[in-house]
C-alpha cells in the first residue's frame, strides 16, 4: 500500500460554513499513547502536512481561541499573514489580514502582543488587584474583553459578536475539555504521531476543577495517512445545535 508523503492542506480543512455562519474547530496532534506533547511541548511532533494543516486551520480562522497556560508554554506571539493565496481567499471572505489571537485568562498573567484579545470574567475586570496588570496590558495594545462570568458559551458569543465566527481552538488540554463539555465543538483535526510514549505527559483533554465527566460522539469525515506513519482525521459533530 503506498501513501503521500504530502497531503494538502486544503484538503485536510474541508469545506467550511458559509461566511456569518459559527463553527469552532479543534487542531490536536497526539502520540498513539494519547499525549499531547513530547519533551514538554509539540514542537517535536508531526511533519511537513502537519505544519501546513495548523497553518491553514488558523488562516481559515477569524479568531485563535487559546488558554494563557498554553500561550506560556508555546511561546505564543503575534499571528503572521498567510501565503499570497491565504490572504487573497481571506480577503474574498471579507475577512482581516490575519486572524485574531484571543487568550483566555483569569489571572491576565501571561506575555501579552499587540492587537490581541483576553477574554477574561468580569470579575477579573473589576478586582483592584488586577488594575496594574490591566494597564500594563492595554498599554501593550490588548484588548481586554469580558466573558461576564467566564462559561464556555460566553467565551464563543464574546468573539462571534465581533463577528469572529469562524474560530480556531488550540488549546491546551483545560480549554479542549471545556469547550467539547460545552458541546461548542463543530470540527476536531486530529494527527497522530507514529510513537508510542509513555508516560504521558500531557493528555489531550484535562477536566477542569468542577468539571464533570462528558461523552461527545463525532462521525469520521475524512483520513489520510502520509509515508512516514502520521495519520490525519477530521471528525465533525453528529449533532445539530
């Protein structure tokens, strides 16, 4: 049996919804014994068609839905314009430049970048000591946007009321698990590594204090192996919201 050693991009994202129209994807990549990192982050997993996938997920994507614990770890920055044909297909579905880079935080204890978004409760907008921090950051050109009372559901209407409709969550394993329990979760891209590792230092999903337990059911959409053993699916919902 002989496979691709490059699978495009575009045929990995699939089709999308039509514009004004929500959809939340996931984008995890995981070892066959299900962590979520090797030697402390991702920047050891996947290939070339990997790389290409989570490129085109964020420049298909209004908004890069990520935790303040993930932009610690993964050294997150500002978002860079796509290829030409990204940016010419981003422009043609009246989109901006790049997408956004929206950081989920409570504390507001992370590196800040201009032009990005922190969704934090409004508690943390009100608590006076956070407003050095909060001056620090709008002085660095955040923006500091409240989700009322930090749920999942307030989190996606804070973005899709800017009209950030199409959103790309990129972790890590707390905001996965909250967003899939909320049931928020139209598309999961998920690429496996060809290792097995143990033990596992990361897990796809991790519960939240107070969170409980959940089964969320989605129907294979597409696979596709490339030559060297890693393995794209894309899963969709089986449910209408």
């Amino acid at each position: 049996m002989t496979f691709p050693t490059h699978i495009p991009a575009r045929e990995l994202i699939g089709d999308g919804p039509a514009p004004g129209v929500r959809e939340v994807r996931m984008v995890y990549i995981s070892t066959l014994t299900g962590s979520a990192s090797l030697g402390g982050s991702t920047g050891k997993m996947g290939n070339d068609t990997d790389s290409e996938l989570f490129q085109g997920v964020r420049q298909w994507s209004d908004a890069i839905l990520v935790g303040a614990n993930t932009v610690r770890r993964e050294g997150y920055g500002a978002v860079a314009e796509g290829t030409g044909e990204q940016k010419a297909s981003r422009r043609l579905a009246n989109q901006s430049p790049a997408p956004v880079l929206a950081v989920i935080s409570r504390s507001l204890d992370f590196p800040a970048t201009a032009d990005q978004l922190t969704l934090t409760p409004q508690s943390s907008l009100d608590d006076p000591a956070l407003r050095e921090r909060r001056t620090e950051l709008e002085s660095a050109g955040v923006e500091l946007v409240s989700t009322g009372g930090g749920s999942p559901e307030e989190i996606i209407d804070a973005l899709t009321s800017r009209g950030l409709h199409r959103i790309d969550c990129e972790g890590g394993p707390g905001i996965a698990a909250m967003m899939l329990g909320a049931d928020l979760i139209d598309v999961v891209h998920l690429t496996f590594e060809p290792v097995f590792t143990t033990p596992v230092e990361q897990p796809l999903l991790s519960l939240r204090p107070g969170m409980e337990g959940f089964e969320r059911r989605f129907g294979l959409e597409h696979a596709a192996p490339t030559t060297d053993g890693t393995v794209f699916l894309r899963y969709r919902r089986t449910t209408t919201r």
